[in-house]
C-alpha cells in the first residue's frame, strides 16, 4: 500500500462524525499509511482512539511550549499522542511567509522528538514555465539542510499552480520532476504528490513508480471518496 494523507485545510466539517465515517469504510491494514491533518482547533477537540487511521498536525513551532502565541507547540501535540506534522505547506510559505530555514528548523526540531514529517516542496507557475534547470533549483533549495537519512521523513512534492485549481500535473510531468529530483537526492526519500489529487486520477498517479503516495487536499472532504482513494491505495505496491 502507498500513503493516502488528507489534509483538511481550514475547511468546516462535523469531524467526528467524518471520522468515525472513514473509521467504519476503512480497512485496519491501512493505519499505518493513511494520515488524516484536520484544523488545528479541531484537532485539540478529537479523542485520538482511530486504529485505521492516524490524525497529524497541520502546523507546529518548534518549541516544547512557551510565549508563541497563536502556535501550536511540541508539549501540546504529545498530550495528543500526535506524533506526525505537515512542515512548509506552500499556502504557509506564501500566505504567512514562512522561509526556507524555518521550514528546516522545523524538521530538525520535531525530527528530535521522533515525529514523522511531511515536508512540502512545490514550484509556482512562472519558475515552472522557465524550464527544468529554474524548477529543479527552487525544490532542491527547499531541501537544502533537510537530513533525508531521517527515517519518518515524507516529502510532499505539490506544484503550487496544481493545488486548489482543479489542474493536476500530467502524469508524464509528476513522473520527470520526481525522477530529475531523485536523481539529485541521496539517500532516495519516500516522496508522496499532493496538487487536485480526485478519486479520478489518483490511481494514474499512484500507479507511477516514482511516486509512493498522494496528499490529498479538498476531495478528502467526503469521507467515502477518500476512502475509495484509500481503497485504491491498497492495490499498489513501492518500487
């Protein structure tokens, strides 16, 4: 099986009943790779009991706790028992500026306290439309100090012009990004592709030998079509 993660964004939902919904569809062989982000101040409501699935952070500070506010920090997730966070999502880094160094210091924080990391690296349209030599750059120097030996690391390659527009990247392009970026990354990391992922392209985009997962964004928002893309998760197999 290859990892479905669901981040719900800041969209409204009736959370627990979704996720006893999802609970009830799901098989209890997918709890290891099917990773659900809701918003932050639902998340601090959930009783973290899912055995079919686990819940992560969208957003963390690294920091055990202290005067951060409006953040979310270390001490607080571990009262949780959430042990997974989403770093440097592209809506943060362009929304909230968040830097490349925060995004890694970030890692290097939480990766202390043996959390699994999905770090998101994504090019917009103009860097995109300059070619491979300008996109490879920008992705490689979003990875830049990012210890890809660590063991719960997932990167999330999402093109930013791919993501809440409806435009996917072919499945040809999906598959020459990740393949120029590995050929430039030692060891060779899990990789998971997030950007209008729907129930009806996922499997053409798991079905790539390059890509070990999707991080799926407003078509997780129905319970059953995410679990159908779980569903078909299950059929497919790392490369």
């Amino acid at each position: 099986m290859k990892y479905v993660l669901a981040n719900f964004k800041s969209y409204n939902l009736d959370l627990p009943a979704y996720l006893e919904t999802l609970e009830n569809l799901l098989k209890p062989a997918t709890a290891p790779y099917v990773g659900i982000f809701p918003p932050l101040l639902e998340l601090g409501l959930l009783e973290n009991t899912y055995t079919r699935f686990y819940l992560g952070s969208q957003n963390a500070y690294p920091a055990p706790e202290g005067a951060f506010t409006g953040e979310i920090t270390l001490q607080a997730l571990q009262k949780r028992q959430i042990k997974s966070v989403l770093v440097g999502h592209s809506e943060r880094r362009l929304l909230l500026k968040e830097s490349d160094s925060l995004c890694i210091e970030k890692f290097n924080f939480f990766a202390q306290h043996g959390f699994q990391i999905v770090f998101c690296i994504g090019e917009n349209l103009e860097q995109r439309q300059q070619g491979e030599k300008t996109w490879l750059k920008h992705l490689l120097g979003q990875l830049e100090g990012l210890d890809l030996a660590y063991p719960k690391l997932l990167i999330a390659y999402e093109p930013i012009w791919a993501i809440g527009t409806g435009v996917s990247a072919t499945s040809g392009m999906i598959a020459q990004t990740l393949e120029s970026l590995r050929q430039k990354l030692q060891p060779d990391p899990l990789i998971v592709y997030g950007g209008s992922v729907q129930v009806e392209n996922v499997e053409e985009i798991l079905d790539l030998d390059a890509v070990d997962g999707v991080l799926v964004g407003k078509a997780s928002l129905d319970p059953h079509n995410l679990a159908k893309m779980i569903d078909i998760s299950a059929t497919k197999e790392f490369a």
